[in-house]
C-alpha cells in the first residue's frame, strides 16, 4: 500500500497564494496545488494519512472548526482523493507521529511512504529512521510559483513511493 502523509499549509497552499487570493474570503486551499496532489494519489495509487494539525479538526460536536475539515475532504473528494487514517497527535512532532502511525500497523511492511511536510527538516524525520521518505516543501515564499507543492515535489514523491 502506498501512503501519503499530507500536511495541508505549506503543500496545499503558500504565504504568497494567500496574498494574492486575500480578496476572495476564505480560500484556504490552492486548486493548483490539489492537482498536483491528485497526480501523486492516481499515479501511485496512493492513500493519504492525514499528517497536518487540520486533522484534529475533525470533531462534529465542534461547530467552529469541523466546517474546515469538511472543506479539506470536499476539496479532495472533487479530485477522487479521500484520508483513510489521521496520525496520532504527540507533542506536534509530525515525525514522531507518522513513525509511531507506522509502527502500529500490522502491514507496515508492505507500505511505501512519502511526508509532503513544510514544517520539519530531513535532520528531524532522520531521528526516527524516516528522512528518506520526505518530500519538504515551503509556506514562506514571494512567488506562488515557490510554494506549496510543485512539480519538482510530485516527481520527486512519485519516484519514492
């Protein structure tokens, strides 16, 4: 089975597509960047493990926040994407979790993985045995063109799983 664990700010969006889309009201995720996400999914016949804080938005009791949750699988669904799992949440330590997500898994030797993460360096999933599985993109930028996931991120995630 090939996962991806996907981080949401920073992959599926970036400083610079909120300045630009900061008129439009809340349009948290880019549709370019569901492309690119969808090109990994279909060509890898992947599933997503949800990585990102977005998933303990994921409480129906909670009014406030579940809508944003709903936002992200809708988003996913219209690209035939859906999460089959969350990582556990562990003092925010996306690595930590994923490898402790893995760990419980009685088929965790026949997954393939790839983190789509902007927040960690390869030097920390390194401390848990996981640096190569990283595909690290980038919030921060001037250029929508530079941020988020980008083709060099698909090719690249595509070439691990």
């Amino acid at each position: 089975m090939n996962i991806i664990f996907l981080d949401v700010d920073g992959v599926l969006n970036s400083m610079a597509y909120f300045e630009q889309n900061k008129d439009r009201g809340h349009v948290d995720i880019s549709d370019y960047h569901l492309q690119m996400l969808a090109k990994i999914y279909h060509a890898c016949d992947a599933k997503i493990v949800l990585s990102s804080s977005w998933r303990e938005l994921d409480d129906e009791s909670d009014i406030h926040v579940y809508w944003i949750y709903e936002y992200l699988v809708n988003e996913l669904t219209r690209y035939d994407m859906k999460i089959i799992s969350k990582t556990p949440v562990i003092d925010m330590n996306r690595p930590l979790e994923i490898k402790t997500w893995l760990d419980n898994r009685i088929d965790k030797d026949n997954i393939k993985f790839v983190s789509l993460d902007d927040d960690f360096s390869k030097d920390k999933y390194d401390v848990y045995g996981i640096g190569e599985y990283l595909v690290k993109t980038t919030f921060y930028c001037n250029d929508i063109s530079e941020g988020g996931l980008q083709q060099e991120h698909v090719d690249r995630a595509i070439a691990i799983l």
